[in-house]
C-alpha cells in the first residue's frame, strides 16, 4: 500500500467531467485568486503608473534592437540552458565534446550561442567560490564576444538537501524546515540569502523555490524539498521565497508545474502519472503557481509528469500545449519564462528521440530547454523544425523576447563581471549564518516525548549515532560538549551486525542516546529500524532524530523522544544539541501530516509539534 499523507479531497467527478477545460476559464482563475487574496481584476488588468509604463515601452525598444540583431541561429541558442564540464572556461574536458560537439565551456558559448549555463559539481564546476566567479565572469566573456548577449548563469539552489555553491555558502536549511516555522521571515530571509550568495559568484537564476504540494508520503524526489502539504502555507511561504531572491536581483523559477508532490515515482528515472481531477489540482497543485504569478515571479519550471485532467494524450507536461500553453500561459495568464525541468531526465525521454525533445517543447510552448544530453543534436532538431516551417521564426522571437526581457529586468546588460577575489568575503556572511541557525532552531519539531524526557539532565553522557556521516556526527557532538554534556561517537556507515554491537555497547555505558535515521522516501531503510531497535532495548532514554523526511517515526519503533531536523544541516544539528540541552525552544509544527507506517491511517496530524 502506498501510504499518502492524509489531505481533504474535493468530491469525485467523473472522468468526463475531469478533462481540461477550454482555456481561458477567466472564473475559475478569479475564484482561485480572489482565494489567495490577489489584487487582480478581470482580465488580470491592473493599473500601472506612468512611468512604469514609460519603463516598459523603453524596455520593448531595446528587446526590438536586440532581437533585430540575431541570427535564426543565435535566437536558437537563447533558448538553450548547457552543462558545460570544467573549472574553468578554456578547460577541454572529455564529456564536453562527447555532449556538444566542442572541447571547452567558451567553446560551448561562442559555437552554440547558448542563452544559459548550468553549474553542477558533477560536472566540475564548483571547486571554492572564487573559482566559481571566475569561471562565471570568463563564460560572460566568451557569450559577449561571440554576440554581446550575456549569459543567464543557473544552479540548483534550494538549499537543505538540495545545494551547489560551495563552502562558504550558508547552509540554510531546506524548504519543509521553512514549512515547520511557518514564517513568512524566515522564507524571504532564505531567499535573500540565497540570492545574494548567487549573483556575488556571477549566477542569476536560481531553481528554487520548489512550490510542489507534497501530499505523496512515499515521494520520492519531492519530499523534504517540499514546504509542506497544505496549499495556502506553500503559496505564502513559496511567495516569501521569491520575493526574496527576485529582491536581491537574482530570478526565482517556481517548480515543477503544474505539481509534483503527489507521485511516488522519480520523474529522473520514469513518467509519474497524477491522478488528479481538474477541482483537485486546483485546490491543491495549482495556488502556489498562481501565487507565484502575481508576486512576479521570473520563469517556471515545468514537470515531467503526466496530467491526464489537463491532457490525455499521454506527453508529459514539458511536452503538452494544453498544459503550458493552455493552461499556464491562457487560463493562469502567466507571460513570464517558461523552462524544462532536464531534458536529461527519463521522464521527457519515453516518447521521443533527444533531438525531437526540444522541439516539442518548444511547441508546448516552454521557452528555455535545460540540459538536453546531446547539445548538439537537440539545436539541430530545432534549427530542422525552423527550417521546414514546423516552428516559426515568430515563435522563437515569443521566446527569446521572454528571455531577454528576464536579462534586462535583472540588469545583466549593465555589466556581469563580478569581483572574484571578493566573493568569498561576501558568501557566507555572519548575519546570514546567525538566520540559518535561527531558522533551524525554529524548524524542529517534537514528535514525541512520553515520559517527559527532554531536555536531559544538565552534564548526561550522550551517545550519538546513527545516520550521517562521521563528519555530521561530529558536528552534533561537538555541539552537545558545547551544552555541557560529554558526548561519545559512535559511527556505523554500514549499519552491519558488527556495527549495530558497538554501538549498543557504548550506549550501555552512556546516560542517554541520540540516534539518526534519514530516509528520502516513506519507508526507513531496515538497517537505520535494526538500529534503532537495538539501542531503545537498553536502558539508557532514547532520543531519535529524523535527519530528513520526519516520517521515520513510525517505523522506528518506540523510542522515549523522537524530533523532525528537516535536514543535517550544521545549523540543524546544532539546534537538535540545544534542544537535548533546553537552551532552544521548541517551536516547529510538522508541515505534512505523517500516516500510519501500513498506510491506513494518520500518526500524527498536520500542524503538530508538542512544546
């Protein structure tokens, strides 16, 4: 049985009936906006000062003369966001030639006239953060040179699970961490952060913030990356995000659309199908877009998931125009940068060859293609689909003209190169690690503590085990000798037989324990229960800590306290210290609800935290 975190459903409609409806259903859209408390009017006009007006018909201009200044083959380009392998710009790498045909990042830019870079550490990007501003500001050098269009340089920064930048950057914890606060501070402090962080090593657009309503508990690729299950809450936390990061000059991209948070499949490795009718994914899926809208956001990511109330044709949604072009661009009147989730992913790949990909997202109407696996092959299906009329040279301006309009709004025709000796100096600034480390300690949340006992006594030996690295491990740790207890690792990276002795051994010898487990998806991997299991059957009071997804709980077994981290981060384990220690006050509440571990019930309701 697939346990779904328990959600109250609109009736059933039948299947007729759950079909999409003919875009542009202006009263549904102002039933939902008027809902989240949105300034629109019919139409979605609004009033919009002189010089506002002024600014934009300037803006227009320049995008004319820009637009007027490229090729077909340049426009293409644009719409490409590329991996490029290396540390530096001029670095050949291998893995460059075999996925675009040339040797070098530079390359890259100047050959394929690509409108975005994409930065990984698997793809040896991101070694410190001056190396990052250097690599950013010589690719800048590269697109300028070859065309004068700058880049739209990009990363994955969610933070919690889901990071790039490098040390020194501030280890925020991740989005369902934000969800147990509640605050709207916390969020827009988050993306402030973030942003800062970004555009200080010359990035511009972050991935974030995931606005996907995880009401799946066996998520796979969503779950903690999620702020939680109740749509109003992501819709207000999500906006708080975005505001932050647009605020400090850096593009939000809400994902994936129009939701990913009830599938228990990974569209990396398969095509999730969500089963929603039309009234349930506007009760749950879609505000948090739809909020998103109207705080401005830059772009959306889109999902690679198939719809069937919104198109039954079988295509996922990166590939179907009733969902992007009818639904998202028509019907929610968003006019803003549409881009692909991976087009790397399996779930973009079941139906069609790499070089037809593009196209047909194209055709859906999404504006950037990021990652395709083979470069090359994917530019030249568009530049085939151009050629024989299949894309127009209009479309592709609809486009570009969204992507430049993005560069522009974010000032990126004004200059791009920043101070790469100075950014390691700005990243990972003082008041920024001061709101990490007061957004972990408002984040956690106790589960459970039946016998009352947390906080422990003041100077107890503490054993601290279980999931993380020794590293991690370490860090909690050094953060109980901190408060004053005597603390003792006991690492098991296997969790072997061997292992699990040792650490009841040395939990006979303590005062208390504290154990981790950490599970991406529902079910807590045997040998973190094992462990568990072993230690609660001692004497010494047990403090269990979910790491991350907090439904480990109820798969543990009975332990004598059991805390939600939300993530391991070093602030988050901090705070788990100053907990044990009651120097931390407790005031998370879960952002999800947790079922029963058979899935038949609910553990623990949306919205608990004992204090």
């Amino acid at each position: 049985m697939t346990p779904r975190i328990p959600h109250p459903r609109p009736p059933q409609t039948p299947a007729s009936a759950s079909a999409a409806p003919p875009s542009g259903s202006a009263d549904r859209t102002l039933l939902t906006r008027r809902a989240f408390g949105a300034a629109a009017l019919a139409g979605g006009a609004f009033a919009v000062p002189a010089a506002a007006r002024a600014d934009g018909a300037r803006q227009e201009e320049r995008i004319d003369e820009l637009l007027a200044a490229l090729s077909i083959e340049q426009k293409i380009g644009q719409m490409f966001v590329a991996v490029g392998y290396g540390a530096t710009a001029d670095e050949p790498h291998e893995s460059n030639t075999s996925t675009t045909g040339v040797d070098t990042i530079a390359e890259i830019v100047r050959t394929h006239h690509v409108g975005g870079l994409i930065y990984f550490t698997w793809s040896e990007n991101l070694e410190d953060i001056e190396q990052v501003a250097t690599l950013s500001n010589d690719a800048q050098t590269a697109a300028l040179d070859a065309g004068g269009i700058p880049l739209l340089i990009s990363a994955d920064e969610e933070r919690g699970v889901v990071y790039r930048l490098p040390a020194p950057a501030t280890p925020l914890p991740g989005a369902m961490a934000l969800g147990a606060t509640g605050s709207r501070a916390h969020a827009r402090r988050a993306g402030e952060i973030v942003g800062a962080e970004m555009r200080a090593a010359g990035l511009h657009q972050a991935f974030a913030p995931v606005v996907d309503v995880n009401v799946e508990a066996q998520n796979p690729v969503i779950g903690v990356r999620s702020l939680g299950a109740d749509p109003a809450a992501v819709a207000r936390l999500g906006t708080a995000q975005i505001l932050g990061l647009q605020g400090a000059n850096c593009s939000a991209a809400a994902k994936h659309f129009p939701g990913h948070g009830d599938t228990a499949t990974d569209s990396h490795v398969g095509l999730p199908v969500i089963d929603h009718t039309r009234e349930q994914l506007d009760e749950l899926d879609l505000p948090p877009f739809l909020a998103a809208i109207e705080a401005g956001i830059d772009s959306i990511m889109t999902a690679h998931i198939m719809v069937p109330a919104l198109d039954d044709s079988g295509v996922p949604a990166t590939l179907s125009h009733p969902i992007l072009t009818g639904l998202l661009r028509e019907e929610l009147g968003y006019d803003g940068v549409i881009v692909t989730d991976s087009l790397a992913m399996e779930g973009v790949r079941t139906l069609f060859s790499d070089d037809r990909v593009p196209v047909e997202a194209i055709l859906a109407g999404a504006d950037q293609m990021l990652m395709p696996p083979d470069l090359a092959a994917a530019i030249g299906g568009v530049r085939d689909a151009v050629a024989g009329g299949e894309i127009t040279e209009e479309r592709l301006d609809a486009s570009v003209r969204r992507i430049l309009a993005q560069k522009l709004r974010r000032g990126l025709f004004e200059g791009v190169e920043v101070d790469a000796a100075a950014a390691t100096g700005t990243v990972g600034a003082r008041r920024a690690m001061s709101s990490a480390r007061s957004i972990a300690e408002d984040s956690l949340t106790l589960l459970a503590d039946d016998d009352g006992t947390l906080p422990l006594e003041a100077g107890a030996a503490v054993l601290v085990t279980g999931a993380g690295s020794d590293a991690k491990l370490r860090v909690a740790a050094d953060a109980l000798e901190d408060q004053g207890f005597a603390a003792t690792v006991v690492a098991t990276p296997t969790m072997d037989a061997t292992e699990i002795d040792q650490a009841a051994t040395a939990a006979s010898e303590a005062d208390a324990v504290l154990v981790f487990t950490s599970s991406s998806a529902f079910t807590t991997p045997d040998e973190q229960v094992a462990l568990v299991t072993e230690l609660a059957a001692g004497e010494a009071p047990v403090v269990h800590v979910s790491l991350r997804n907090p439904y480990d709980v109820v798969h543990v077994g009975p332990v004598d306290a059991s805390l939600a981290a939300y993530g391991d981060s070093d602030a988050s384990l901090r705070a788990v210290a100053g907990i044990l220690a009651g120097t931390v006050s407790l005031r998370g509440r879960l952002p999800v609800a947790i079922p029963t571990a058979d899935g038949t019930g609910e553990a623990y309701p949306l919205g608990h935290g004992l204090r």
